[in-house]
C-alpha cells in the first residue's frame, strides 16, 4: 500500500483525553478514532491489527476442536430470565425494547443464546462433547469508560461454550482452553500467566484469569521468577490425550493477583518473586449446571436418564489485546509490533520521491516485495526524511527499508529494525530474496 493514498491520520501531539499509552499511541498512529464514550471507529491500520489478532485466536481455537458459529448482537430478554440473570445483571447491560415492545437487549455475553442453541438441538450423550466459539461484538456500559479500547463499552470478544456429560470430561474441556489460550498469547509474543480468579457474574467455582506483564499494567502481580522463561510452544500436545498432568505443571508455578496473594503465606523466595503490573487478556471459566439446570438443557444420558449438560466459557478480549499488546511493545518514539501481528511487515520509504533513480529503485522493489506476499507499506510521499522516519516509527513495523541516494549509488539499501533500533546496509539486489526467506 502506498502511503500518499493510505487513509492514516497521524496526530503530532498526546491527545488530552488519552491516559494511557495504548489510547495515546493509537490515536496519534491513526488506528481509531473516538464515535462516543467507550466506542471506537477502526480505521484501515487498527482494523489490520485487529484482524491479525482475531486471526491467531481463531486459528487456535480451531487447533483445539472447537468449532466456529456466530450469535447475533442483540438478544432477547426471556432467555436471560430463564436462567435469572435478567434482572441480577446491572445497569451495565444495555436493556432495549424493539417496536412490537418486546425487551431485547445489547448482549454483554452469550451463556443464555448458546445454551438455548444446543438445549433444542444435542439430545443425547452420544452428541457429546461440544465446544462452540465465535468473534463478536459485546456491549457493557461501563460507568466510567477510559483508557481507549482497553476499558470500552463496545468491544470485540471472543466467546466459546463447551457442553459435557460429566465433570470429569468438562474438566478436559477447560484444560483444553487453558492450552489453547497460552499457545495464543505466545504466538503474540506475549507472556500471558494463569491466575486463580474470582468466578464474579459468570459463576461456577474454577476459573483462571490470564495476566500479561506491563509497566503500565492495571493491577499488581506477583509469581514465580521461573515463568518468565517458560516457552509453551515450545511443547507439542494432542488436545486428545490427557491433559491433567500439564495442567498442573503450569498452575503448580506460583502466580497470584494482588487480591489473592498473601505474603506472610507465599511459597516462593522474595529472591524468587516478581512482583509486575499485569493486564488481564483472557478469562476462562467451568461452572457446571449454572444455565443448563435451570434452562434446562439435558440430554438422555447412556441408562435413559435426563443429565444436565455440565458447561465452561472462555472469553478472549480480541479488542482489548489490540491496545495489551501496544502497552507490552512500545518505546518513546512509539509502538514495536510483534511479527505476528503486525499490520504490516515493511515500511519502504523512499528519501528522495523527486529523484528519478530512487523513485525507480523503490517502486521496482515496492513490485517485487508485494508480488511475493509480503505486506509492504510504501511511504512515497513529498515529505521530509524526518518526517517519513518520526511516522513510521510511531506505527512501529517491524522493519524498515530506506531508500536514499547516496546508499542507491552505492548499490545498497539501509534495513532498520524497530525493535532495537539496529541497521544496516544490505545490497539492494538481495533485499527481496532475504525477506523471501524470513
């Protein structure tokens, strides 16, 4: 993409009503833009990131077995007083009526729609199990929405349900999303940490929050110093076998939310203990027979009888992670995107557009990096070398390629990588081969 007719409204300065790096960074990086309190527009840039995220999570929830629909936005009221969550849920669900006067409202999650969707259709133990998952968008009105996308009304989320015939195999299928949800982090470069958590308005009595490390995190964490050289993909698993035995191993790490640890109790070393600041990304809970019991919800178990489906969500925060992530990967210049999430894996800026060789030289490379499938963002526009290098270290892509004359009479290209600010020269003839390999 060119950038001279890419939509991307940089701001030079901090808007005043960004507390936060994440909201700053992405204002100023023309990745959304503010519609009302707590709701964003994604621009072309945003959205490209948020695509990426989504995709990685999608990709792993289907590793996993689960299976993807999509539920609508907008939910009845009945369902929700079938389960007697209606009324116990607060003011931060947005209750609507439509124009036959029917209470609807805007869904914050969806335990009461997926639960009505398998109580009509799976009637038997023989269809068992079931996880279903989709990528939708929530609504909580928040009293005090702040911090951009970290803390908005309306968000993107992913949701899954799993459904079991007993305890003992809804136990699998939360083990199966305590795997699936650390491979996803870490293929985002991040390192998220279980932590025992409080099951509040899901219910249930297991359930684990998953906190990334960051500075400007917003609740204080501590554990063990050995988490921080765990690599989960560095294990291969069969989501099949049993997974018990790794489920402990990776909760058997100390690891605790500033409300759950107690120093004087602490099993870990103070020499051993790192205390952080931590940011919740995914949250995954088993509640049992919570919905099915009283939306009844049963199948014909293997002697005849009626057993209520035992059941676990799992929420990923696919929104919220955009701005986790940008918290975890900046500096003062701006954001570092990781690889894998990047919205694009070049920058290509051309010093001098006004000069016929090196408006050649870029736009042949432009051709031939794009033509191979890698995603170029190519600045050509009449602005100053300051200018080009100040943006596109604000959007933070992993390399840069600048084209100049002096490098371009010398044959050669200058490669800068975002992350620790290293360069170097590299022949232009070998640039796209390079970047072909990596």
């Amino acid at each position: 993409m060119r950038l001279s007719q890419y939509f991307l409204p940089l701001l030079r300065e901090n808007p005043s009503e960004a507390q936060i790096v994440s909201h700053r960074l992405m204002l100023r990086a023309g990745m959304i833009r503010q519609s009302s309190a707590g709701i964003y527009s994604w621009l072309p840039l945003g959205l490209r990131v948020l695509r990426r995220v989504e995709q990685i999570v999608r990709e792993e929830q289907d590793r996993s077995g689960a299976q993807e629909i999509l539920m609508p936005t907008i939910q009845p009221a009945e369902l929700w007083r079938e389960s007697g969550r209606y009324e116990d849920y607060g003011k931060e669900m947005l209750r609507i009526r439509d124009r036959h006067d029917r209470e609807m409202l805007y869904g914050p999650t969806n335990e009461e729609v997926i639960t009505g969707i398998v109580r009509d259709a799976v009637k038997s133990y023989r269809d068992l199990p079931k996880n279903l998952y989709h990528i939708q968008w929530k609504f909580r009105d928040e009293v005090r929405p702040r911090f951009g996308v970290m803390r908005g009304r309306e968000f993107l989320m992913k949701d899954n349900y799993s459904f079991d015939l007993d305890a003992a195999a809804a136990k699998h299928s939360y083990n199966k999303m305590f795997v699936a949800y650390l491979r996803t982090f870490a293929r985002m470069g991040l390192k998220a940490i279980p932590m025992r958590a409080d099951t509040g308005p899901i219910g249930g009595d297991l359930s684990h929050e998953f906190q990334i490390l960051a500075e400007t995190g917003e609740s204080e964490v501590y554990c063990d110093r050995r988490w921080l050289e765990t690599d989960i993909l560095a294990e291969e698993l069969d989501y099949d076998s049993d997974l018990e035995p790794f489920f402990r191993q990776w909760t058997g790490l100390y690891a605790a939310t500033d409300e759950m640890h107690k120093p004087e109790s602490c099993p870990i070393p103070a020499d051993q203990l790192v205390t952080a600041r931590g940011i919740e990304v995914g949250h995954i809970f088993y509640f049992g027979t919570n919905y099915s019991k009283p939306m009844g919800a049963v199948v014909a178990g293997p002697n005849g009888e009626e057993v209520p489906l035992e059941m676990g969500s799992y929420g990923i925060g696919v929104s919220r992670l955009v701005g986790a992530l940008i918290e975890a990967n900046h500096d003062d210049a701006g954001i570092i995107w990781p690889e894998s999430v990047a919205p694009f894996r070049l920058g290509l800026i051309n010093l001098r557009p006004a000069d016929d060789k090196c408006r050649a030289a870029a736009d042949d490379l432009y051709g031939k990096l794009s033509n191979i499938g890698i995603d170029v963002l190519y600045d050509d526009r009449d602005e100053s070398p300051g200018a080009k290098f100040a943006a596109m270290d604000l959007i933070g892509l992993p390399d840069q390629l600048i084209i100049g004359p002096r490098g371009l009479a010398a044959g050669n290209i200058e490669h800068k990588r975002r992350r620790t600010g290293t360069r170097q020269d590299l022949p232009l003839d070998s640039v796209v081969q390079q970047f072909a390999r990596a």
